[in-house]
C-alpha cells in the first residue's frame, strides 16, 4: 500500500489528466488506487474527502432519490428528458464516432414546477452524485473574489463525472447590457461562460430559472438542451389522481373530474403537497378515515381556502385607500366652505 505524500500527488495529477483527455475507466482505477492510500493521522471530516476546502462554501452534494417514474410531465418532456439520459447509454458508441453526449441542461419554468426534481432525476439516472451550487458561499463582497471562486468550483467539477445544479441561474447569468448591472456582475458572466465552455461532457450542468428574460443572451447558446417546465394540464393533474387511487389499493368514488378542477391552474409542488396531505390524514387516522373521506375533505378545504382568497383578492387596498381619500376630501371641502361662509381664509 502506497503511503507516501509524493506518490498520492503523483496519483491524483495522473487521475486529472486522465479526465481530462476521457478517459474516465483509467480515471476511475487510479482514483480508486489514490483513496487505498494510508491516510494521515488526526481529526479529518468525511466531507472533506467529497468536496474540498477550497468549494466546500459553494457546493453542497444532495442524495438523489428521484427517477424519472417519480414525475408526471408532459410527454415531449418526458421524451427529451429519455433521449439525453439514453445518450450517456451509449457513449462509447457516440465517442467513436467523435461524439459527445449533450451536457448543458436549461430547464425553465414559473416556481413549483419541478425544476429542481427534474434536476435531481438527471443525476439519479445517470447514477452521478448530484451537486448544487449554493449563491450564499459563491458570491463575494470583494472585487473579482466571485469570479475566482467560480473558476475554482469548475474545476473541480470538471475532474469528476457528476451532475452540477445551479438554481435561479439568473442569478449569475444576467444580460450584461443591463445598465443597472453593476461591471462586477458583467466580469461574473464573462467568467462565467468561458468556464462553462471548458467543462468536459462527463459533468452535466442542469441551470434552472424562472425569468428566462433576464439571462444574457450568448448564455442560451451554450445549452444543447433548452427545455421548458410549464404548469400542470388537466391530463397531469389526471395522472396524479390515477396515482393516488392506485396506491390506496381499493375502489375510490371520488370524481376524477372534480378532483381535476379543484387542482387545475396549481403547481406540481402544490399538487404534491395536497396528496402528501391526504396521505398523511389517512396514515394518522389509524384507519378510521377511508381514501374517499380524506380525499373528499382536502378538496372541500381546498375551495374553502380558495374562497377566502378570493374574497380577499376581492377587497383591495387601493380602493379602500381612495374610498378613504374620497371621504377625506369630501370632508375638507365642506370644512372649507363652512369657514370660507365665517370669513376665514383657508
């Protein structure tokens, strides 16, 4: 067993070199040969060993547990999402031929749509840990410190096969025409899109954003793979209910259409959340709830909330503030006449 400081360094660099040039078998023997090596004495985190120092503020490695069965999307989505994962199938097939597999995702979409899922089925598919990029350890106060830990996050990502997320990637990918952008944003974004140019195809980077408007125009082009996260339709919402009964194991009368219209216009992670609800009620009642009376009572609460909203929606502000302005000014206008008859000047 090797044990010595130069030959681990010596392991490692040849490790990095190997990826670099794809050859990922090699790669994965000698990583496997560097971690066999005797490790020093005293107090060391086992996270350590995943994510180094020098990113461990920008990365934070999740469990991915989602498949793609999990998720009710619509078809064409369901279909690119296959298609991309098939092609890491058959990579040695592409390489001969001088491909490379697809790996820049965009995902886009309003919140609660299941981009962040979507995210973690990649990784999960592909068996690649999933690793998301946190803005709090990214961004710096200091002039160019932002760009340097960027650069520093792509590399190390670039030296393992892995799946990269970067949630609201508005956030560092913004239109550099904007003129309220400060110049160091400008320099992350600049920075920004030569690393992802230098990232190899054995580390896929899924973005995600909610105001595609916002992002710099020459960011679009490097993704191959640009797909978009629309609310739920009737036909979803539909699936979820067939799921629900399905896993209830017994006959429900509740009416597939009703359900339907009550969820219709929500999100996936609030239609989720609801059959989440229902299952828990049902769990907790100790069988004393059947799946209908669960179901039936969530959905009552559901248009009972929506009412109250409505109502709420119903009563805005501004018109009980110019109802009050009205009134004051009726008010002062009578003051005004009623002191302008004593002979008072206003």
């Amino acid at each position: 067993m090797i044990d010595t400081g130069p030959a681990r360094a010596a392991l490692q660099a040849l490790t990095t070199e190997a990826r670099a040039q794809q050859h990922l078998g090699l790669a994965d023997r000698l990583d496997k040969a560097a971690s066999g090596t005797r490790a020093p004495q005293g107090n060391t985190r086992a996270r350590s060993a995943t994510i180094p120092a020098s990113v461990e503020g920008s990365l934070v490695q999740v469990n991915a547990r989602r498949k793609l069965k999990d998720l009710v999307l619509p078809p064409h989505a369901t279909m690119e999402i296959r298609e991309f994962i098939d092609e890491y199938a058959e990579i040695t097939l592409l390489r001969s031929h001088g491909l490379e597999p697809r790996h820049k995702v965009l995902l886009v979409g309003p919140p609660g749509t299941g981009k962040t899922s979507l995210a973690e089925v990649f990784a999960s598919e592909l068996e690649l840990p999933f690793l998301v990029v946190r803005y709090d350890g990214l961004i710096a106060s200091y002039l160019g410190e932002t760009a340097t830990r960027l650069r520093k996050l792509t590399d190390y990502v670039s030296q393992r096969p892995c799946v990269v997320f970067f949630d609201e990637f508005d956030t560092v990918g913004k239109e550099r025409g904007d003129a309220q952008e400060t110049g160091e944003i400008k320099r992350v974004v600049s920075s920004l899109l030569l690393q992802m140019d230098s990232i190899p195809s054995h580390c896929v980077i899924v973005c995600a954003t909610n105001h595609p408007e916002l992002l710099d125009r020459a960011v679009w082009r490097r993704f191959e793979l640009r797909l978009e996260v629309p609310l739920p339709g009737r036909d979803e919402i539909a699936q979820w209910f067939r799921r629900l009964v399905k896993d209830f194991g017994s006959k429900c009368n509740v009416s597939e259409k009703n359900f339907v219209d009550s969820l219709i216009g929500k999100n996936f992670s609030d239609i989720e959340s609801f059959t989440l609800d229902i299952r828990r009620k049902i769990v907790l009642s100790r069988g004393s709830v059947s799946p209908d009376q669960a179901i039936q009572a969530a959905l009552v609460k559901l248009e009972h909330r929506k009412s109250h909203l409505g109502e709420a929606e119903n009563r805005q502000p501004s018109d009980s503030s110019n109802s009050s302005h009205s009134a004051s000014t009726k008010k002062n206008q009578r003051r005004k006449k009623d002191d302008s008859a004593s002979g008072t000047l206003i």
